[in-house]
C-alpha cells in the first residue's frame, strides 16, 4: 500500500481554518506548503511496509521515530528498557516504529472532496510475548471490531510497539501517537476537533496514559478493562472519559490479582471529586457490568471478569441502542468489594449490589455524543509530575504499574505535548551542565489556568513541593476571542504554592500584574505555534511569565512587537 497523501492545503475545509485570523491563515497555508515530506530528521514519516499485516492481507502504515531522536536515544539505554522491553522484540527498530491501519467509512466522502472525517485511534490488548503472536492477533481484532457504529469517520487501528503490557505508551509511543493524529490532521481530512481513543485491556492501560499526557489532542477517550495504575485524574479536566470494567475483572501477574475493576472504581469517584470542585468540567462516566449479565463462556469462562461484558465476541457493536445491565452506584459497590475482596477473588458471591439499567454503553455512540475538542478551554488543569506513587498502596508500588517512569524518556524535541498543554506552556530554565533545559517535574507539581474574559483577565496557580521544583517560566498563549481585547490592557493574576518552602511565611504568595496590551497577530507566535500541525492549536499572542531559579516573584517579559 502506498501511504495517501493528498495535497496538504486541500485536506482542511474552510470551515477548520475559519478560526484562523488572516496572517494565521496565510502562515499556515506556507506551513503546509512547505510540510518536511522528505526530512525524517525533523518529522517521521509514513513508508509503505513490503509485509501483508494482519488486517485480511491488506498492508499497513508506518512512522518511524529517526534513530537519533532524543527520546528513542534517551529510551534504548536506559537499563530497564534494555533488560525489559528490548529482549522482548524481535527487532529493535520495531521499538521506534508505529504500525497502523487506516479505513475510511464511507470509503469516498459524500459531501464532496472538502469532506472532514471525525478520527478515531484504537489500541488494541494484549501484553508480555516474546514472539507477538498474541498481540499481532488482537490487532487484527481491533482492526475489526468496534467500527460497526460508524457512519462517517476514519478507523486507525495501531500496533502496540513491542511486546510487553505497556506497548501502547513507551517512550516513543507517546511521540509517535501525536504524529499520527498530526499527520491524519494534515493528509487524511481529519477534524482535530474530532480525534477520539478507544482503548481495550493494555489498549486500555495506553488510554489512561496517552489520555492524560495529550488530553489536548482528544475530543473524548473510551477506556475498556485497562488498569489506572499510577495515572491522577487530573489532567481529564477537559478530555471527557467513558470506562468500562466487569466487576470481576481483577487482573492478574504473577498469580496474583492485581485490583483491575477496583483501580477503575477508584479512578472514577476521583472523577466525581473533581467535577464537583470543578463544575462543568471532568465529564465523565464510569459503567461496572455485574457477574453474570452476558453467557458466553466461549471468550471469558467464569463470565464478566475481563472480555465478556462487551457481549458475544466483544466487539461492542451489539450494545448500541440496547439497555444495559451496570452497577447502580459504584461506590457501594467500592465498600462492599473491599469489604469481600478474598472472597471475590477466591469464589465471587453476589454483594448484594442494586443494579440499574442505562440506555446505551456502546463506546461509539458515547464518543460520538460528546461532540467536538474545545481548544481554548476557560479552565486548564496541567499536572506535571512524572513517577507519581506517593498515593500507592506499598504492595502497588512495582515495576508493574510504575508507567510514568515510560514518559521520563520523553524529549521536548520530539514531543509537543511535553512543554504544551493547550494554551498553557512551560518556559524551560536556562541549559547548563547541572541544570539541563529539559528535567523531569517532581510529583506534585502543576500549573492552573483560567481565562477572565469580562475583565480581560488570566488566572495562573502554579504548584510545587519546594521552590526548585518550580525552576520553569509560564507561557500563556492567545488568540482572538479568548479575552475581551487582546489590543486592551492585560491583567495576570499569579498565585504560587509551596508545599514545603524553606520559609514558611512564604507557603503561598500572590502577585496582579498589568502586562500592557498584546500584538493581536504576532508572526513570532504564529510560527512557533504552527509546530503542533493543528490549527485549532494556533495562536497568535503570548504573555511570558518568568522568575529567579528558587525565588517566588513573577514577572512578564517584556513584550515584543512581532
């Protein structure tokens, strides 16, 4: 198969680019014209594979992280990669590669050639296997199923890289997934306001990493019998999440089950805490499907605990428009499981749950019925912190479910979604040899956004265990619409917090300050925003806030004028 490339420019209706002020626009169209089709150095591209994948004989897609890159550099030699995640590869360089599938529903669009197809990305199970036998086959699952409830959109269904149970978010995983939606944005006619994740089991794992390290990227995200781990809700705020688990799914290692369905459980009512601090924000919803709703013995013997609870053969395709069996109030459902775990785990017997009927929990009507990405949301929530265990139960704290140390691996020369979070991003320190421009954020650390728009206002909460944990600037980016006038007077609002400040006068410290007006078309800002190859994700101003290494006094640099 020859990879499709249309004409850049043309893959994007008028009605994506319409948010685009002029200069943007005629910036972007420069951009695209000028797209490094041919320079793997700078962006990896898609290359036909001379092998029939698993997809019926059909052939697959590829990009490929160059072999240079920092973040594959950074990866292969560091000593738990090598001794893990390499020897469980027949090729090293399938560990910088992401093969995927594409199908178009309908196959040719039926409103003309400026047709924009909402983008769904599927993550298939799996797990450890030297050989991939077992993985290769549940790609070829999910190359099929699930797609059924689609009427109008593209199906990407991407091969974990490697054969370990974390595939879906390696080092270079996390770089290749956000290139494959840029390069569907700008070759394959792909609203990025409409880019959903579907993910089952490890697929599912990869959703809650993934979801939480570029929930910029996403309109909604679908996360079936995937384990949390040591995943904060926090950075959901704006990406709306279904998940699913049987009530019996445990999941094992070693022997040993692991607390899958209670993980799940618990990342769902930290879901509820959080909208109710946060109105109108972390949409979620959290389906547990009871033991025993589904006969199917053939996918799942003992019923529920990991497969069958998406019926028949799991595709979820025959759950659409049907009422479904779930757990009326999970929280209950939470006490009593602890209450009863040995005697779940050993002989489940019922716990008496109430159990209620929903109208639909298939996962593409769910996607679809959240809509489209806001870009510019009022509220950005941005938890930086990388190995997050403090919240761990010990026994929890292993190799197995430690999946932020993947995301240290990372290189803001690779990854966008590293140094921006919507319009939100980090100013990195200045490079020296015992401070390196790039580090990894502590737990614990985190910036807050809001946008005042009546009173042409920023709100900027920024947070860390000790004053070196904040060693970086604030960068916030803007558009046309977000404030009142971008050509008015700005007000920023900067609040910081310290969890343990060498003074303890100085636990929180606030500062207001007038930044002036702002350019409302800067080419400076423009240029450097068109890197994410998303226009939604264009802006066109900036305030950059900055600070001593160590100290607590913010201020904005001074502004230029191009």
């Amino acid at each position: 198969m020859t990879p499709t490339k249309t004409t850049p420019s043309a893959s994007l209706s008028s009605t994506v680019l319409a948010s685009l002020p002029p200069k943007a626009k005629t910036l972007w169209d420069a951009h695209i014209a000028n797209f490094p089709t041919n320079d793997t150095s700078r962006y990896p591209q898609p290359s036909a594979s001379s092998k029939a994948d698993v997809n019926d004989g059909k052939l697959y897609e590829e990009l490929r992280l160059p072999a240079d890159s920092e973040t594959f550099q950074a990866w292969k030699v560091d000593d738990w990669a090598s001794k893990n995640l390499f020897m469980s590869s027949h090729d090293r360089e399938d560990l910088r590669t992401l093969k995927y599938t594409v199908e178009k529903i309908p196959p040719k669009p039926v409103d003309g050639t400026n047709h924009v197809y909402p983008l769904y990305i599927a993550m298939h199970g799996g797990g450890e296997g030297k050989d991939g036998t077992e993985n290769d086959g549940a790609w070829q699952h999910m190359i099929k199923c699930y797609k059924g409830r689609i009427t109008d959109g593209i199906w990407v269904a991407i091969r974990g890289i490697g054969n370990t149970w974390d595939m879906h978010f390696t080092g270079p995983g996390h770089v290749l997934v956000e290139r494959l939606i840029e390069y569907m944005i700008i070759f394959h006619s792909v609203d990025p306001n409409r880019v959903y994740l579907v993910g089952f089991s490890a697929g599912g794992d990869g959703g809650f990493r993934i979801g939480n390290r570029l929930a910029q990227r996403f309109a909604a995200c679908e996360i079936g019998g995937g384990d949390p781990g040591d995943v904060r809700a926090d950075n959901f705020m704006n990406l709306p999440v279904c998940l699913q688990v049987g009530e019996q799914d445990e999941g094992w290692v070693q022997n040993r089950p692991l607390g899958r369905c209670k993980h799940v459980a618990q990342f769902g009512i930290k879901l509820d805490a959080l909208a109710n601090i946060h109105p109108g924000y972390y949409a979620h919803n959290l389906f547990i499907h009871p033991t025993g709703q589904y006969e199917d013995e053939r996918y799942d013997p003992g019923n529920r605990k990991h497969n069958s609870w998406e019926q028949g053969n799991f595709d979820n395709d025959q759950t659409a428009g049907k009422p479904t069996t779930i757990i009326q109030d999970y929280v209950i459902w939470l006490e009593q499981y602890e209450k009863n775990r040995q005697d779940a785990v050993d002989n489940w017997t019922s716990l008496g749950i109430t159990h209620a009927e929903v109208e639909n929990t298939n996962t593409i009507d769910w996607l679809n019925n959240k809509k489209s990405r806001n870009p510019t949301p009022t509220k950005v929530f941005w938890d930086l912190g990388v190995g997050n265990f403090n919240d761990q139960p010990k026994e929890e704290k292993d190799r197995y479910w430690q999946s932020s140390d993947n995301f240290r691996f990372v290189r803001p020369s690779d990854f966008h979604g590293l140094s921006r979070n919507y319009w939100l991003a980090i100013v990195p320190p200045p490079a020296t040899s015992a401070s390196p421009a790039y580090h990894v954020h502590k737990p614990g650390t985190s910036i807050m956004g809001q946008l005042d728009r009546a009173n042409n206002k920023v709100i900027i909460a920024v947070r860390g265990e000790t004053e070196e944990d904040l060693n970086f600037g604030v960068r916030v980016l803007l558009r046309p619409g977000m404030l009142r006038d971008l050509s008015q007077s700005i007000v920023v609002e900067i609040q910081t917090t310290i969890a343990r400040p060498r003074d303890p006068e100085k636990k929180v410290t606030s500062a207001v300050l007038d930044v002036g007006p702002r350019l409302v078309e800067s080419e400076r800002v423009i240029k450097d925003t068109l890197v994410r190859n998303d226009p939604n994700l264009v802006f066109t101003s900036d305030i950059i806030l900055v600070k001593e290494v160590g100290g607590a006094t913010w201020s904005a640099l001074k502004y230029t004028s191009t």
